[in-house]
C-alpha cells in the first residue's frame, strides 16, 4: 500500500530498522536513531542492489517517488543508478576543484612558457586580477553570463571602456582554455557582446605630410639631449618598428655584415621572429651607437643602470621636448608615417608596405606561403626609404611617383 505523508510523520523507531513499503521498490527506513531514510530496492545486471535517495523530511514524499522514476528512467536506459550518482558526485567535486581562479594560473603559466612578452604577461595578468574578487573562487562550470557581467559593469563604471572591453576578452580566453582542457563546456562571454559601451577609438598622433615630416627629421638632428635617445629617434624613423621593438633590442640581433636586424618573436606583436633590412644611413647611425654602448647587451640602456633599457615615455618625451604635441606625433606614429608615405609613392607592392611592418595576413594559408616572401623588395624599399627621407630632410620638393617602376 503506497506510503502517505501522515504514515510517514507518525512511524516511529525501534530497536531494528523499520522498513515502510512505498511501492516499486521505494522505502522508508526508519532507524533506531529515530532518522528516516528513503532506499529504492532495484535490480542491475542480475544483481539486487540499493540507491540511497536522502533523509526525510529534506526530501519528502513527493521528492521521493521522482527520484525513484528517474533512476526507473536510467534503468531503461541500460544505466546503473548507484554507479550513475557516483560518478555525479565525482563530477561535482572536480568542478568545485577547478576554479576560474585556478584555470586562469593555469592559462598565464601556459602563456608564460610559450614566450608571451613580459609587458603582455603583466597586462593579462592585471586584467585578470580584476575579475579575481567575484569569480576568483567560483567553480568556472557555474559561471553564468550574468556573473560576468557584473564583474565588468563595475569596471565600466568607473569609466575604464577600454579595460572592461578587454576584460571580457581575458575571461573568455579562460574559458576557452577550461572548454579545450575538458573542464567547461562553454565560453558565456560570447553572451556579452554587445553588452558593454564600445570606446570611442583614438589613433595614435602621427606626422605623415612629406614636408611636415622632413622638419620633424630636422628638429631630431638638432636634437641636444642624450646621444641614444637621438640615435633611437633616427632610426624610428628609418625602420620604423614597434617602439618597444627597438626600445628592448639588443646587440646580437644585429649582422651588420648581413646588414640585418633580428627581431626575436618574444619581442614582436604576432610572436614571429621578424627580420629588418638595414640601409646604409641605419648601418652608420648603429655603428657610432656601438661605440657608445657596445660593452652591454642592450642598445639603449637606461642612464641609472645597463642592465635596463631606456623607458617606454623616453622618446615621447624627447619628441614634446622638440615642440611636438601629443596631439601631433608619438614614438609609435613614425610606423603610420612610413605606411602612409610608402603607399603613397605607388613604388612598392601593398604586400611588401605590410611584411616591413611586421602585420600578419589574416589569410592563413597565404601566410603560410608569404612568410619567406618580398625580402629582396623590402631590402630595396628599405634603402628607397633611408634615401627619400634624406630628401625631405634638406626641405626639396618630393615629386609624387604613380608609375611603379620600382614593383617587383
């Protein structure tokens, strides 16, 4: 006869257990103790066996009987309901263990021995602390989209676009990693777009009139500050790669026969090694440097110690030092001088303007085929560009070239 919830509150214990009779192999155990436990008697692969469903009155009659017809579910199924809800308890508690706070250490550790650049480790790891407070000790498999949310909408309120954009990214690089590691199986943060206010962006100053930039060449010849800063501006300007590319570079990246620079993909945006031609004006300007700081490793150490290099701000404050706004040029804006000039002397293939700047190709398979690609072109670009700069330093009238003569 099926229990009722009056039998069930009235059974009282004895001194063995007492077994009420649910139907279906559904019971009460009423212990000596006075507890009362609900056990499903069933069958498995021939064998008789018990599942332990919980105490009442925690889970009450109701509760029960639908535990009972989904482990009658499993049954059908061919599933073992004892061996089931182990395993539950198994899965449970590994997504108690891991964390987002754990799988994002996991992530940097990961980040940090393929080589990520020091400045890229220090940023993700910023951002990452700022999502630590509210879901640093959350299971990552109970994270909702919401919690998320919340975390970057504290950011944005403090009028930090930028970072909680970024922020977003950085999370969901922890899911992704927690998806390919088979510890989640989904990244809640491509719920967010959209949900965060886009920032306005703002290009970095760059002086790209020929004429304009030739004044900008002589204001660095009468440069009076440190000789390396000088020397560093000079080849911004020749070269024209990342500032901290050139501001970290290092003597043994140089073959001055193979009139070469190296630049150590640990070191570049796209974490390839990339290779710059040298022209002659950057041969002599590195070999007068080599005589000022040859003896370390580094080209431009700091004035306070050799073992660092000059800092992030040193060329920008040389350059507000010659007069030149913020709003006007910065050390990063002598690459969109370059782009913009080199595009406009129609001499030289886009392809070429963009393996000089070291951008990747978002065609995979032409990258692939690319990667060897245009060096000869860039060697003879490098040695056009040193010479036309030459030109716009004396102030002479710098004809504009659409013909394309110089293509290879």
């Amino acid at each position: 006869m099926p229990l009722t919830d009056t039998t069930i509150r009235n059974a009282k214990a004895s001194a063995s257990v007492v077994k009420l009779s649910d139907g279906e192999g559904l019971q009460l155990w009423v212990m000596p103790t006075g507890a009362k436990l609900w056990r499903l008697a069933y069958r498995f692969g021939g064998k008789q066996k018990k599942l332990s469903i919980g105490p009442y009155p925690e889970i009450d009659l109701r509760g029960a009987r639908a535990r009972r017809e989904a482990a009658k579910a499993q049954l059908r199924d061919g599933l073992d309901p004892s061996e089931q809800k182990r395993l539950h308890k198994i899965t449970q508690a590994t997504s108690r263990a891991n964390t987002f706070g754990l799988i994002a250490d996991e992530l940097m550790d990961k980040k940090e021995k393929e080589g990520r650049a020091p400045a890229t480790m220090e940023k993700a790891r910023w951002l990452l602390d700022l999502a630590r407070p509210a879901l640093g000790t959350r299971p990552i498999t109970e994270i909702s989209a919401a919690e998320i949310l919340a975390s970057l909408r504290k950011v944005e309120a403090r009028g930090r676009h930028e970072s909680a954009k970024s922020l977003r990214t950085a999370i969901g690089q922890v899911f992704r990693y927690a998806i390919a590691t088979a510890r989640a199986e989904n990244d809640p943060t491509f719920a967010l777009r959209g949900a965060l206010i886009v920032p306005k962006v703002t290009h970095r100053a760059a002086i790209t009139s020929p004429k304009e930039f030739g004044a900008l060449l002589r204001a660095i010849d009468g440069f009076d500050g440190q000789p390396t800063t000088k020397a560093a501006l000079r080849l911004m300007a020749l070269l024209f790669p990342r500032p901290g590319e050139l501001r970290l570079s290092e003597w043994d990246e140089f073959d001055f026969a193979a009139a070469s620079w190296l630049i150590p993909a640990k070191r570049t945006k796209m974490r390839k090694d990339h290779r710059v031609p040298l022209p002659a004006q950057a041969l002599a300007i590195l070999k007068e440097l080599h005589r000022e700081t040859g003896e370390g490793s580094l080209l431009f150490p700091s004035l306070r110690t050799t073992r660092r290099p000059i800092s992030e701000n040193t060329m920008n404050a040389a350059l507000r030092r010659m007069g030149f706004s913020q709003a006007e040029m910065t050390s990063h804006g002598f690459r969109a001088a370059a782009s913009t000039m080199l595009n406009e002397s129609g001499l030289w293939s886009s392809d070429t303007i963009e393996r000089a700047l070291a951008h990747q190709d978002e065609d995979e398979v032409r990258r692939a085929y690319a990667r060897g690609q245009y060096w000869d072109e860039r060697v003879k670009m490098a040695q056009w560009w040193a010479d036309h700069l030459d030109t716009l330093r004396t102030g002479a009238t710098v004809l504009s070239m659409k013909s394309g003569a110089a293509r290879s």
